[in-house]
C-alpha cells in the first residue's frame, strides 16, 4: 500500500495537469483540424521553444518571467505570420508556409543551442519535458490561465468558428477575419507557451493533434468530438503516467507512446466494431490476413537472427519473458530454481569482481598507485 501512497503521490500534480493540458488543448486542436492546419501547433511550439533557448542563451531560466516574455514574443511573431500566409493559401498550401515556419524556427534554436554552454541538455529539457515537477503552484496558474483563455473562445465562438470556415457569420464583416485569425493563433500561441516549458514540444503536439483527430474519427459533431477527445485524452494521459511509473521510463516519451497507442485502438475500434456489418465483416479479414503475416514475419526474422547468431537468446522468446516476468525460474521445480538462484547470484557476484577489478586495474594504469602481485594475478585470471 505505501508503494501505490507514493505513486499517487508522486503523480497526482502532473495527472492534474495533464487533465488541463488536454482539456484546453484538444478543443484547440479540433479548431486546427477545421482550419486544415495541423503542423501549426508544431511551428508555434518550436517558436516558443526558440524564445525559451534565447532567453537560455542570454542566462535567463526558461522557467522563468523572461523565459516566459521571451517566448511568448516568438510566438506572437509566429501567430502574426500565420494570419498573413492565410491570405496566400488560394495559391500555396498554408501547410507549406508552415512547415517552412517549423523548419526555419527549428534551425535557429540549433544555432543558438550551439553557442550555449549546456545547450545540449536544454534541447532535450524542451523537447520531452519535465511534467513530473508541476506543483500546487504552477497547476493553479495553468486552471486560471486556462479558464480565461476558454471563456474568451465561449464569447467569440461564433466569428472564431466562422473564420476557421472562412466564411462571414451573421453580423461579422469580411474584413474582420484576419483580426479574428490572429486573435485566435494568439490565445493559441499564449497556450503553447505556457505548457512547452512543462510538458515539451512533443508532448504538447500529441496533447492538441491525437485526441482531437479520435474524436474526429468517430463523429463529425463537434460537441461529440470534444467528448470523445476529452475522454481519451485524459485515459492516455493516466495510462502514460502510470507506465512510466511501472516501467521507469522517460515521463513525456512514455506519455506521447500512450497517446499513439490509444490512436492506433481507436482506429481498430472504428474499423472493427463501428462501422456497418458488411465492412465490418471486410475489415475484420484484412486485419486477421494482416496479423497472419506480421507474426510469420516476426518469427522468420527471429529465425534469422538464431541463424547468425546461434548463441543468442530466442528473440520473440526473450521479449515475452521480459514481457510477463516469466523467466526460467517459472518453469523449474523446486531443486532446480535453487541452483538456478545460486547461479545467477554467483554471475551477479563475478561480475562485480571483475569490475572492481578492472576498476583498480585502470586506476593502476593511469595514477600512481600500483597494483600487488596478489591483484595482478587476480587481474590476469
């Protein structure tokens, strides 16, 4: 019981957060999905995050109030450049001007990691994240920033809408679509600055794509949408933070491993389950044709592997073993785990001789310290 006391404990904040994360984030991403524009969420996070690696650079926390104005700077430019390429997209694909955006940006934070001393560890802080230190704090400053920019869209829901469809509604003029545009990347950029510095690039992006497109692949509504993404969102985000608990693994990788893995069974689930008998019927044969030959697959490369390496553990063998748990032990009777258990304690013991060994074989090598005839003949046995 202490063990799941200090599990909850450890993972209540960042849970919270990430239930905020995808509450605001997975609304957002249904009005990128309208806008046809998936790969801004991406641009504007790494404007964001190059605003932080300026700020970085200039020896400023990320963290902190001028990390934060740094990056909300760059992100208000990219929200800026975003409404004007709107104007261009009869001629180019606007997904074009954002990729360039994201390609640009991306290459201006390498050269200015490249110039700071620690630049390399900030990458990686930027990228994945740091979820698991969200305090009491930082979580109440994300609720009321949250809220406020989730009431602005509930007021100005009827142009925001109508400018994603680039249509005038009742009452909104043309000409105002560009200021309802910016507006909305804006309070989009606002958002992304807040959550990069404390979730990471790549999670941020699974937070606003991945939920909004399950919801997507189920309904066309947008209230069902919501619901759907919603839901899933805050499932993938339990199941992430629980498997990297379990299986001590990267928080934000583990989380964006999640949330690809709840989109992969939502497809299933659509395919299989709900679609009408007749496609279902087809569907289901294509996927047993398909899981047929992904296992026949797995097993001739395993085969392969034993051909060239006919020492090596059966690969598919080792997986399922380190899968379950079900090791050799499993299977022996009672004499025979014994002198299992003896034998890996005595490798177990062995090794570490040999790396205390080599360990003052090396120290001998390099100081001034030599080694005994006692330990020299240790080291050449």
């Amino acid at each position: 019981m202490s063990g799941l006391a200090d599990a909850l404990a450890l993972l209540a904040y960042p849970f919270a957060a990430s239930v905020a994360f995808v509450l605001i984030h997975a609304y957002l991403g249904v009005h990128v999905l309208r806008r046809n524009i998936v790969f801004a969420d991406l641009a504007l996070a790494q404007l964001s995050a190059l605003g932080a690696t300026v700020a970085f650079a200039l020896g400023y926390a990320p963290a902190s109030a001028a990390g934060f104005g740094y990056a909300l700077a760059f992100t208000a430019l990219g929200a800026a450049l975003l409404t004007l390429t709107r104007a261009l997209g009869r001629l180019v694909s606007q997904e074009a001007f954002v990729g360039i955006l994201y390609v640009v940006a991306t290459a201006a934070t390498v050269l200015v990691v490249d110039r700071s001393p620690q630049g390399a560890e900030h990458v990686k802080k930027i990228l994945i994240g740091s979820i698991l230190t969200v305090e009491p704090e930082d979580l109440a400053k994300f609720v009321v920033l949250y809220a406020a920019i989730g009431l602005f869209h509930w007021v100005a829901r009827r142009p925001l809408l109508a400018a994603a469809a680039e249509t005038g509604a009742a009452g909104t003029r043309p000409i105002m679509l560009p200021v309802w545009d910016f507006l909305f990347f804006l309070s989009f950029g606002v958002v992304v600055t807040s959550s990069v510095t404390t979730a990471g690039v790549l999670l941020v992006f699974s937070f606003l794509i991945v939920p909004a497109v399950i919801g997507s692949i189920f309904s066309r509504a947008v209230p069902v949408v919501l619901a759907i993404a919603w839901t899933t969102g805050i499932v993938a985000s339990a199941v992430g933070l629980a498997g990297s608990f379990v299986l001590d693994l990267p928080t934000g990788a583990a989380m964006v491993a999640a949330f690809a893995l709840t989109l992969v069974l939502a497809g299933l689930a659509k395919a299989l389950v709900f679609v009408d008998p007749g496609q279902r019927r087809r569907n289901r044969l294509i996927a047993a044709r398909a899981s047929g030959i992904v296992i026949f697959a797995a097993v001739l490369a395993s085969s392969l592997w034993l051909i060239v390496n006919p020492a090596a553990d059966q690969p598919l063998l080792a997986l399922f073993e380190r899968t379950t748990g079900l090791g050799p032990a499993a299977f022996l009777g009672a004499a025979d785990q014994d002198t299992y258990e003896s034998a890996v304690r005595d490798a177990e013991r062995f090794r570490a001789e040999v790396e205390a060994i080599n360990a003052k074989e090396h120290a001998a090598r390099t100081g001034a310290t030599p080694l005994s005839d006692v330990e020299v003949r240790r080291v050449a046995s």
